[in-house]
C-alpha cells in the first residue's frame, strides 16, 4: 500500500464526483492505518483522518 498515492487518488475520484472510487479507497486507506500502517508522509494525521471522516460521511450512501 502506498498511502499518498492512495490519499491522492481518493482526493481526485472525490473532485470527479466518483464516490464508488472514492468509499474504496478511504476504506483501503482506513483499514491500512488500523493495521499500523504509516499515514503518507506529507500530511498531518489530524488533516487525514479528519478527510477520510469527511468522504466516509459524505458517501455513506454508496455500497462499496
């Protein structure tokens, strides 16, 4: 797993409005930092669990 190419691309299916893409990643990336795994280098812990709250909420709706 890379976290930053996933973080990047959950970012850019969320600006094209792809929240199936999106739920999959956030979901990947969640499950990835529950196992331990490093959050991506470039970004503070609270500014990725704080988006990954925001798509998680925001496509709640949509069946992974």
């Amino acid at each position: 797993m890379d976290p930053t190419t996933c973080y990047l691309d959950m970012y850019a299916a969320m600006k094209r409005k792809d929240f199936e893409a999106a739920r999959e990643l956030a979901l990947a990336l969640k499950a990835w930092l529950d196992r331990g795994g490093f959050f991506p280098p470039n970004y503070t812990e609270t500014e990725v669990k704080g988006y990954l709250a925001s798509v998680l909420r925001r496509t709640s709706h949509v069946e992974p």
